[in-house]
C-alpha cells in the first residue's frame, strides 16, 4: 500500500515499530480511538493495539462494554496458552453474534499479528456499530450511508455518496452537526476551499460536544486521493449513534406533546362547559322565583305591565338561553366523542352540572312559566269581573241611596193627627202605594247584598268600603221596614175615623205607582252595564233588547190611560167647582213625573241600541282575529311535525353518505330558520288576541304555547341530529371505517331498532350481536353493556353502538406507550427530573408536566425527582392526577 504525502513529503504508512507493513496509519489511529472510546467507559484504555489486545483481557472488556453483556471469566495467566483461552473466548463470543472469522484466529492475535489484529477489530466495528444501522429497509454499510444522504440532502456542496472522497472537504462532517445541533457550528460560514479547517472544526466540535473522540486527521484525509473507507465509515457510524439517541428522544418528545395537547384541549372544553352550565343555571335560579311569584296587583294596569313584562322574557330574554342550552348539548356531545377517540376517560361533569340536571332544571323553569302565564290571564279575568261588580255596585247603590234620601223623615211625620178624614184616607192611600213601592224595592237591595258578596268572594282591593256601605243600606232599609210598620199601624187607628177617599186620585196612585216602577226598572236596564265575550252573548241581549222594545207600545196605552185618570179628576173639579189643593193624597207621583220618565225611557232605547250595536262590532273583530290565528296555527302545527318526521329519516337513512346526510341536514336546518318569519307573525297575531283580552278560540285546536314548544323541539331536534352525524363522520375518520361499513352499521341498527326511536333496548342489542357473529354469555354481555350504556339508561344509542363497533381496532396512544417515551427522556431512569424535562419538551407541555408530577418515592430517588409512571396512568383515567 503507498505510502500518504504530509508536507511535501514521503510519510510511511505505519510508524509504530513492529507493525505490519502495508498497515495505513490512519487506519490504526481511527480503531484505536474507536476501541479507546468504549474502553474508558471501563475506567481504561490502549496505547497500542497491536500489543494491548495480545492477553485477550482488554479484549474481552471490549466485546461486554459494547454489547453490554457478561463475557466468561478470563484466565488470570500470563502463559501463551492462557493468553489464547482469553482470545478464544472473545471470538467465541464474536461468532456467538452471527459473525463468520475467516482466516483470524487467536494464535495470530496472541503472535501481534497487526493485519489479522485490525480485521478482526474492523469484524467488531462491522457487527456492534454498523451491522443493527436500519434506514429504510437498508441495513448497514448501505443504511448508514442512506442516514448520511438524507440528513445532509437540504445542504449546498454536500453530496455523499460513498465513505471516502465525499468527506475529503469536511463540509458533510459538518452538515451532519449542523443538521441534529445548529447550535455548535455555523455552516454558513463554511467554505469548500478550506477543507482541513472544515474537518477541525468538525472534529473539535464533536470531542467536545458529542463525546465522539478524534479518530482522523484532517491533513490524511485531505491529501490522500481516496481516503481509507474503514476509517471514515468507523468515524461516522459514531455519529449515527450520538445522534439516533437524540432522534428518539426528539420522537418521544413528540408524542408526549400530542399527548399533552389532546389533554390540555380537552380540559379547556371542559372548563368552557362547566362556565356555560353554571350561567345558564344561574340564570334558571334567578328566573324562576320571579315566575314562581303569585302576588297579584289590585289595579288592572298594573297586571297589564306584568303581562308585558312577562311577553318581554318570552321574546327577548328567553331565545338566548334556548341557544344557550342547545349549545351546551352540542359541546358536552363533541367533548365525549373526542375524549373515546384519543382513549381518555369520559367527562363527568361538576356535580349538579350533568346535561340531565340542566335538561330537568329547564323543565321545571317551562312548568313555572307555564303556570305563570295561566295564572297572569286568570288575575286579569278576575280584576276585569271585579271592576265591572264594583261600578255595578256603585251605580244601583247610588240608585238606592237616591229612592231612599228622605224617606225615614216623611215615614217619621205625625201629619194625620191634625188631618181630616179625606186627608187620612189619602195619607193611607198614600202609604199603601209606599209600601208598594218599598216591596218594588226589596229586590233591588237583594241584588246589592249579592254584589258585595261576590266582590268579597273575588277578594275585591277596596272590600272593606263596600261592606261597609252595604251594611249601611241594609241597616237602613231595616229601619224603613220598621217605620213603615209603625206608620200603617197609626194610620189604620185613625182611619176608622177619616171615611172619605178620592176614588180618582186613589185609582190614580194604584196604577202610576206600577207604571213608575216600570220606567224605573226600565232606566236601570237600560243602563245596565254588560261584560260579553262571544258573538252569542252580546246576540242574545240584543234579542232582549228587542223584546224590551216590542213591549212599548202597550207601556205607551198604560201610559195614555194613567194620564186620562188625571184629565178625568180636573174635567170633574171643573164641573162640580172643586178647588183642588194640586197634590194627589195617595201619591207623590204627579203626571209630569210620569211624563217626564217616560220621555227618559225613549231617549235611553237608541242609546241602547248603540251600545249593543258597538259591542257587536267588537265581538265580531275577536272573531276575525280568532280565524286569523287559527288559519295560521292550523298551518303551522302540521308542518312542524312534518319537519320532525323528516328529521327523524333523515337521521336513518342509509342510502347515502354521512355527508350527503349532513348536507340534507344542514338544507333542512336553512328551510327551518327561512321559516321563523311565519312563527314571528303568528306570535304578533297571538299578541293582538291578549291584547282584546280573548281567552277562547273554538277553530283550532293549536294554542300558541304548542306552537312555541314545537318549534324549540324542531330547532333542538335539527341541531342534536346534526351533532349526531358531525360526531359520527368524526368517528369514521378517526377510527378509519369506511361509508360501506357505515352503512352496514346504521341497517343493522335500524333493524333492531323495533321502536324507530333512535336507540335499542337490551334484548334488541343482544339479538343484533348475536345475528353479527357474537358468542354472548351473561357476563360478556354485562361487560359489553357497560361499554356502550356506562349511565345506566337501558338503551343503546347509534353513537355508542358506533362507538363499540370500532373500539379494539382503534389505533390510539396508550399510558404503555407513554411511559416508554418518558422512559427514554429520562435515560431509562425509573423518574425524570425537572431539568430534562424543559430540555426535551417545549416550554407549555413541560411546565404542564411538572405541576402535575407528583415526586418520585422509589429507592433511587434523587432531589427534584418526578414520577412518570403515575402521571401517565392519570392521563388516560387510570389514577387520579
């Protein structure tokens, strides 16, 4: 072999005497460092290798450094034969790996034999530092140089493409730090015309900074026009295994931080969950005692104001919370879905926060605004009927009070002591008339006291005035009854002794009596106030009022008749000369009083009529309004379950994909929210009905609280039937199922699904498993059924049947492989300590990690140590963190 040119001149190729001539000397210095570099991780070393391997004791120290494996115990002699053993011993071990010795035995190595010395440290090199190289299914000499070609691939004037001349300028030494520690070297400011100072700096570096020693010189490499393939290929295969190391931990890094990522988003969905339930329950808590509350206004303006207060929650603040809730359902759905596809325990929610808590608290919120509805139409109907008694009241109370204004003094008069008998008989007559009229009276006082009755029974405001004037008008007709009885029992006494009596005037008094009370019966009906709430009430007063006016006429012949009574009494005064005093003795009635009355009655009747004509009118405009809403609710309650229906085959159809589905879905969702405008008018139309106050309506069967609750049902069916098919294409995707298995999946559950509801009873899912292939025993089945029904329900869903399906061919991380990867950052050490880990994870998943590592308590525990194991156990619910 030719000798290397250093400094112009002839160098031998082995300057160490003794060796083996034809032996290149860099050869010698690169497996020389190379055995010295595993050597001193044994506290020793060699200084030459021709000699230091003749024992067979440092060679055997070698082959247990490298493999990391026990050799047998070497002979302690110093005699040829024991020096033998020992090498014998180390090629056994080396032809123990797989590896043919041709032509090396241990008599050569004992001799010093350099030639059969270096092959057979060169065997060594080959099986424990290139042979287990694995790139791309290429393995040793190849796979190393594929390592070399792919790492130094992005770098400008670097092209490798064997183990000797592509490394003569150094910048592939370089390039291959560069790649895996940019830190240590600045490549660009290499230069291709300096390749000795490339190849220095590439060897500094890596002594000092990789542990990897100088086994080249940079001035052979350079002047030899093919360097030794040996040598380069034993000094880069260090670097492949400085830097594998460093690969794997990078790799283990990786995946705890997408394992650290999943978590941290996982735990931020939770924490947004359990904020949106805590407002809107917060919000249900505060809603309800203000629907819950039952104390009624006395006025009806001031019911008026809670009714709007309350149409004001049902159009404005009420949505929101509707969007509120529906949202939740949607995120604590997605939340499941994503934590059963990264393999992490189920979210169980803070307690009184599950979906079912907010789903009965919003139940109870809908029971009370029912109730408070009802109970605000029912206060309005009560303080309408009250306002109407009271009025009533008043006006036949002020009637009464006015009938009976002086009535006590004149029954109180002692006139017929000094009267003549015609004047006591007239005052007789006149008191009988009184009497009459007093009995007239009995009724009107009757109807009084039942007024005030029922306003107490309705729990009138002002209860309290009205007694008190009602027990004042009973009292006083009390005493009217007695004054009247003492009155009659002193006139009989003195009419035994009065017999002359005025048969006109008497006649007079009997009939214009009567007739007055008629006219004073027919004023107060006529203006007799009326409350109606259909076409039928206010038709039928008017058909009374119709045969009140039928009546007339013959009113009108009493009239003329009671009036020629007095015609007759002043054509005899005028013939018989009789000076008459003007004022009849039986009666206070005069024929202007009749006249007069009766001229009232005639302008009261049109009053009537118009009254009653108005009223109609209004009736008739609640009637319209009564076909307007029911023309639009008999429309819209039909098409809302319509929708529903459709929904519900959207969600089992099988005949396309998930997101042809979706698609449909999402039209569906687009026609349902085009459609609100109709639910808006209708709600203006049922506004204009309360505010009529009509409580009835005869022509449909659809109030508007059906109309409100099917449409939440149809926005909150449309939204959870789209999250069902979003988490179902995210299951696919994740889990890898293809749309034939899909579809597979959703026949074989519609089929069992016998009550086309969605879901399966038990018996219905154990006969599906059993028609796919499932040998199903009790306890196989349990444990089957708490997979997909963990709460108990006694149903099985679509998305836990999916759920199941595809759980164990699910290809996720598991706390196994996570503590592996913990286990090579840590130096396969049995803990890990804070300072590896802000070394090898970015700085958010490694201060994640060390606030929730507990310490390490294991026999080799040292300060700051951090347990691995558990923390990886809680990640996927296996411990608590």
């Amino acid at each position: 072999m030719e000798g290397y040119v250093r400094c112009g001149q002839p160098v031998p190729t082995n300057t160490n005497p003794g060796a083996g001539v034809g032996i290149a000397q860099p050869l010698l210095l690169t497996f020389t460092a190379w055995c010295n570099s595993h050597l001193r991780k044994a506290g020793t070393q060699i200084e030459n290798i021709e000699e230091d391997f003749r024992n067979g004791l440092k060679l055997m120290l070698l082959l247990e450094v490298i493999s990391g494996e026990r050799l047998p115990k070497p002979d302690k002699g110093k005699m040829r034969f024991h020096k033998i053993a020992n090498v014998n011993k180390a090629l056994d071990f080396i032809s123990s790996k797989g590896v043919k010795l041709v032509s090396i035995g241990a008599e050569e190595i004992v001799d010093g034999n350099l030639k059969m010395t270096l092959g057979m440290i060169w065997t060594i090199i080959l099986r424990f530092a290139i042979q287990d190289i694995s790139v791309e299914e290429t393995s040793a000499k190849e796979g190393l140089l594929l390592w070399c070609q792919r790492k130094t691939a992005p770098y400008r004037n670097v092209n490798v493409q064997n183990f000797h001349i592509s490394w003569k300028d150094g910048l592939a030494l370089c390039a291959l730090i560069h790649r895996h520690r940019p830190d240590l070297i600045d490549y660009a400011k290499l230069r291709k015309d300096d390749p000795i100072g490339n190849l220095n700096t590439a060897f500094e570096v890596a002594e000092k900074y990789l542990d990897i020693p100088k086994m080249l010189d940079a001035e052979d490499i350079v002047n030899t026009p093919k360097p030794d393939e040996k040598a380069i290929m034993t000094y880069v295969s260090c670097f492949y295994h400085a830097f594998a190391g460093a690969e794997q931990a990078e790799t283990a890094a990786n995946r705890i931080c997408k394992v650290l990522a999943v978590n941290q988003e996982n735990e931020k969905l939770m924490e947004e969950y359990e904020k949106l339930a805590s407002e809107l329950l917060e919000w249900i808590r505060r809603t309800i005692p203000w629907l819950e509350n039952r104390v009624a206004e006395k006025s009806m303006s001031a019911m008026r104001r809670k009714l709007e207060d309350f149409r004001d929650y049902r159009r404005v603040h009420k949505p929101p919370r509707v969007q509120e809730k529906c949202q939740l359902e949607i995120n604590f759905n997605t939340l499941q879905t994503k934590l059963r596809l990264s393999n992490r325990p189920a979210f169980m929610p803070s307690e009184g926060k599950m979906v079912s808590d907010i789903a009965n608290a919003w139940k109870g919120l809908e029971q009370v605004e029912k109730g408070y509805e009802e109970w605000l139409l029912t206060e309005i109907r009560r303080l309408e009927r009250l306002e109407h008694l009271a009025e009533k009241f008043k006006q036949k109370a002020m009637l009464h009070e006015s009938w009976t204004r002086g009535k006590e003094e004149m029954l109180s008069q002692r006139d017929y002591e000094s009267a003549s008998l015609m004047e006591v008989r007239a005052l007789m007559r006149k008191h009988e008339a009184f009497e009459s009229d007093l009995a007239a009276h009995q009724d009107r006082v009757e109807q009084i006291a039942a007024i005030a009755q029922e306003l107490n029974e309705l729990d009138y405001h002002d209860a309290a005035s009205v007694n008190s004037r009602c027990q004042a008008i009973c009292d006083q007709w009390d005493t009217l009854g007695t004054l009247t009885q003492k009155r009659r029992d002193a006139l009989e006494r003195v009419e035994k002794l009065l017999e002359t009596i005025d048969q006109l005037y008497l006649e007079f008094a009997k009939r214009a009596a009567p007739f007055n009370n008629w006219m004073d019966g027919a004023t107060e009906d006529l203006q007799d106030m009326f409350i109606v709430h259909s076409i039928e009430e206010i038709q039928s007063l008017i058909t009374a009022h119709e045969q009140f006016k039928a009546t007339l006429p013959e009113a009108d012949k009493e009239r003329m008749a009671i009036l020629g009574i007095q015609n007759e009494i002043q054509k005899i005064a005028q013939t018989y000369g009789i000076k008459l005093s003007g004022v009849n003795p039986y009666t206070n009635l005069s024929h202007l009083d009749i006249a007069n009355k009766w001229d009232t009655v005639k302008q009261l009747v049109p009053h009537r009529d118009q009254t009653l004509q108005e009223e109609l009118a209004r009736q008739q405009a609640n009637e319209r309004l009564r076909r307007q809403f029911a023309a639009q609710a008999n429309v819209l309650g039909p098409w809302i379950q319509t929708k529903m229906e459709e929904i519900g085959h959207i969600s089992v159809d099988i005949s396309g994909s998930l997101e042809d589905q979706m698609n449909h879905l999402k039209q569906q969702e687009q026609n349902i929210i085009n459609y609100k405008a109709n639910i808006d008018k209708l709600e203006g139309d049922h506004q204009l009905i309360q505010e009529a106050l009509v409580f009835d309506n005869k022509h449909t069967s659809y109030t508007m609280e059906h109309i409100r609750v099917g449409w939440e049902q149809l926005l909150t069916t449309i939204a959870r039937t789209i999250n069902e098919v979003e988490n179902q294409i995210l299951t696919r995707d994740a889990k890898g199922i293809s749309q034939e298995q899909m579809n597979e999946f959703r026949a074989s559950f519609n089929h069992f699904d016998r009550k086309r509801n969605g879901m399966m009873d038990p018996d219905d899912f154990r006969a599906c498993l059993i028609s796919m292939g499932y040998d199903l025993g009790e306890v196989e089945f349990a444990r089957i059924m708490m997979l997909v029904d963990p709460n108990s329900t006694g149903v099985v869903t679509f998305q836990a049947f999916i759920d199941f399906m595809t759980r164990e061919t699910a290809e996720t991380d598991t706390a196994e492989q996570v503590v592996a990867s913990f286990k090579i950052l840590a130096s396969d050490k049995n803990y890990i300590t804070v300072e590896e880990l802000r070394r090898e994870l970015p700085p958010e998943q490694a201060e994640y990690c060390i606030s929730r590592m507990t310490k390490y308590s294991g026999a080799d525990t040292v300060s700051g140590a951090l347990d691995y194991v558990s923390f990886s156990s809680a990640l996927y619910g296996e411990s608590d963190l």
